[in-house]
C-alpha cells in the first residue's frame, strides 16, 4: 500500500490550482477585459466623435512633417534638426483651434524671440575674450531665467503666455550655452528655427481646414447648457411635490431626481480655459472678431451662484424634516410659480444665448416671478403660524420660500448679463410672438404692462352701463379695490 505524504499531497493540489488558473479563470479575464476596453472605447467615441477627428487629424500632421527624416532632400537641408518639427506637432497639436493656435504662436514667437536674444548674448560674451566668455554668458542666462520665471507668476500671463515663456527659457539657455562649445550656431539657431515654424504652421492649417473644433462654440453652447440644466431643476413638479408630501406626511416621490444641475458647480474650470483659447480664435460663423468673451464668463459666474443655492434647495426638498401643512398650503401658490417662472427664464434665456437671438420674451417671465416673490415676503411678514407654533414645523418651509426669493434674484441678474452680452455681440433682434395666455386676457384689448398690477390700489371708474339707453348718468362712481 503506497503512502502519500501530505507535502505530495499539497503540491499536486497548488500545481491542480494552478493549471486551473491558466487553463479556465486566465482566459475569462482576458475575455472580459478586452470586452470591457472594446466597449468602454466605443461609449468614448460615441460620447464626442470629435475625439476620433481629432486622433485622426494627429496622424496626419506627423506623418507629414516624418517627411523631413524620410525624404532625402529635406533631410539633407535640415538633417537632426528636423526632430524637433516632429516634436512640435506633438506639443503644439491641441483638441481645439484655439488652443493650437494658441500654443503654436507662443512656440514660435518665444523661439524667434529667444533664438536673436540667445545670439546676441553669445556675441556679446565672445567680445570679452576667453576668460569672460562663460561669465557672461552664465550671468546672461541667470538674469532671464529669474526674470521670465518670475514673470510667469502673473495670472494674466500665467493665462495665456506660460507655454511661450516655458520655450522663452528653453531656447535661450540651449543656444547661449551651446555657442560656447559649437561655432555653428547661427546655422542651429536657423534650422530649429524653421523646423519649429514648419511643425507649428502643420498643425496650424490643418486644425483648421479638416473639421476644425471650436473653443469658442463650445463655450457658447456650454452657457447655454449650463441654464437648460437650471431650468430642467426648476420646471420640475419638486416644489408641488415637497407640499403635497408635507400634506400627506409621505413621499410619493423619489427627490434624487434631476442631479444634473451639479456638474454646474464644477465648471469654472472648463469654461475659463474655453474662453483662454477663444481669444485665439479667427472669425468663424457668427462670432466676429473681438467677440465678448469674459461677458461668458460673466454669465457662468452667476450661474453657478443659482446653482448652488439650487443646491441647497434640493437638500431641503431631500430632507426627512417635513413643514407643517397649514403654513405650506398658504405659500404654496407663490412659490410654486417662482419656480417655474424662473425655470422657463433661464430657458428662454439658453434658447436665445444658442441661437444668437435677442431674449426678450424671457422679461414676462422674470416680472411674473418677482411678482410672486412680492407675494411672497408680505405673506412671511404676516402672521402665517401661531406664538405658541413649533419652529422646527415651521423653518423648513420659510427655508425653501427664501431659496426661492433668492433664486429669482440670481435669475434676474443671468437675464441681465444675457441681454447685455446680447447688445455686445449683436444678437439678432426677434419679433415678440403672442402668447396662447395673453390672447386668452381681454377679447382685442391691448395687454396691460405688468407694472400696473404691483400698484397697491386701483380704482375702477364707471362711466356707463351696458344697455343702450341707460336709465341715468353713472357719474363720480368708482370702487377701489
């Protein structure tokens, strides 16, 4: 009878293990991870097809400048020094017009700059004789390094010249410095010079003539969306239903909806750099040149205002804390007409920022909104609960009403940013349509200017009646209302 030891036993387990492992789970998860890559690449290309564009366009502008190390006549004007044409479309190339051309013009411009200072400094150290030739130099190259360093610092600068002062140090110190050991460095200077120019110029006509991306377009259509988002939050039944639930004492409805007002929040980022490369940007379609770009992000500062009190007001809408029924069913109306006169502004307000039109029908809208937050505060100043009331019924609800009142003021102030970006960029002017409410008000009279339904008395004055004959004079009859 033969005798397995445990040792034996446990080795041909871990071997059995193993094998498993290479022969069954290794090719699962090899299965599943290139299923994973292959469908995350495709939701990625059907997210934005420009990425695939813009992949495409990459290839094509080094395969193009690959021309100076594959074609012997180029090679033998420039030799080594067409290298750094590949490396300039491989730093220079950018998604969008703007940011190329914006890259593009600061590589050249810092390279010219620095190539003349960069040969001056090494002509003049030359003229000290051998032993003076690298003080100079090294103090010419400490002096511009300090002092383009501490001029990046500025925010200004910092925007839009970084990249260029970046190159500014670089090409300065690669030339002074290597004029000292090599004798041709006009010829060096020279070839990168134009290699450097030709790479960037590549990118340059390419980006745009084949299917040019737009910062500028996309920044136009992101303060758009940014105020469609708004909109989406506040033309939803959440305010309805924060009253009926407190009616009710149960929700009926699950308050995570519509979180797409958050990614709001976190645009400061994207919209500054869009508009950094839209200052960049030639004339295209209906942005002429000095297009009002800070007016953008003007808009976007006070989105994000109304976004964040947007916020809170869906944490108190979220909240398991309920107001009291008596107080909601009074403030009810008032708000929820701010809502949702506010949310059909602030689309308005996008519908016209996109199609580059003067939004004047979202005044009606912003005016009925102020009305009801006139309503509103007299109805907080008055005594809508009791001495003896418990706050904590009473607080939310107060807490949402102000919510609102602020966000009326926050709308109002995007309306006006709108219509003056309007005026700067010379939107379109639209002929005001009628809308189905206002031809319902009064058979062939004109409509009254909302100014007058705010006035604290109106007086009514009779000067007739409704036969054809009346039975006498109706005269010094008036009812105040």
């Amino acid at each position: 009878m033969e005798i397995v030891s445990p040792a034996s036993h446990e080795i041909a387990s871990l071997s059995t293990r193993v094998w498993w492992w290479f022969e069954e789970a290794l090719p699962k998860r090899l299965t599943a991870m290139v299923i994973e890559t292959a469908s995350n690449t495709k939701k990625l290309a059907q997210d934005d097809p420009r990425r695939v564009t813009h992949s495409i366009k990459v290839g094509l502008a080094l395969s193009l400048v690959s021309l100076f190390y594959y074609y012997q006549p180029l090679y033998d004007n420039f030799g080594v020094s067409g290298i750094w044409a590949v490396m300039t479309v491989v730093v220079v190339f950018e998604f969008s017009v703007g940011a190329t051309l914006g890259k593009g013009l600061n590589r050249t411009l810092a390279t010219l700059l620095a190539g003349a200072l960069g040969l001056g400094a090494y002509h003049l150290a030359n003229l000290s004789g051998h032993i003076g030739e690298p003080i100079l130099l090294g103090l010419f190259v400490f002096i511009q390094a300090a002092t383009s360093t501490f001029v990046r610092f500025f925010p200004k600068i910092k925007a839009r010249y970084d990249y260029g002062l970046l190159i500014f140090i670089l090409t300065f110190s690669m030339i002074s410095v290597s004029g000292f050991r090599d004798n041709e460095i006009l010829e060096l200077a020279h070839q990168r010079l134009s290699t450097i120019i030709i790479g960037g110029s590549s990118c340059i006509i390419i980006s745009v003539l084949v299917f040019p991306v737009w910062a500028g377009e996309d920044l136009h259509n992101l303060i758009a969306l940014n105020m469609e988002k708004l909109a989406n939050f506040l033309e939803h039944p959440s305010v309805i239903e924060y009253f009926k639930t407190s009616e009710n004492g149960e929700s009926n409805d699950d308050k995570s909806f519509l979180q797409g007002y958050k990614s709001v929040l976190n645009s400061k980022r994207n919209e500054e750099s869009l508009a950094n490369f839209a200052r960049w940007e030639p004339c295209h379609g209906q942005f002429h040149f000095r297009h009002p770009w800070k007016q953008y992000l003007k808009i976007g500062i006070l989105t994000r205002e109304c976004a964040y009190r947007i916020d809170a007001l869906s944490g108190h809408l979220n909240s398991d804390i309920r107001a009291k029924p008596e107080i909601c069913s009074k403030i009810q109306e008032a708000c929820t007409t701010m809502s949702l006169e506010n949310g059909k502004c602030l689309r308005e307000l996008a519908c016209g920022v996109r199609a580059m039109t003067h939004p004047s029908s979202a005044k009606p809208h912003i005016s009925k909104a102020k009305i009801a937050a006139k309503k509103l505060k007299l109805l907080l100043k008055s005594r809508l609960w009791e001495k003896d009331a418990d706050l904590l019924a009473v607080i939310p609800s107060v807490t949402v009403a102000s919510l609102l009142i602020d966000i009326v003021n926050c709308t109002e102030k995007i309306a006006d940013s709108v219509l003056e970006l309007a005026s700067l960029a010379h939107f379109e002017s639209v002929d005001p349509t009628v809308s189905p409410e206002k031809s319902q008000v009064g058979q062939g009279e004109p409509d009254k200017p909302l100014t007058e339904i705010t006035c604290p008395q109106v007086v009514i004055i009779v000067d007739g009646s409704e036969n054809e004959n009346p039975p006498g004079p109706l005269t010094n009859r008036h009812i105040e209302m």
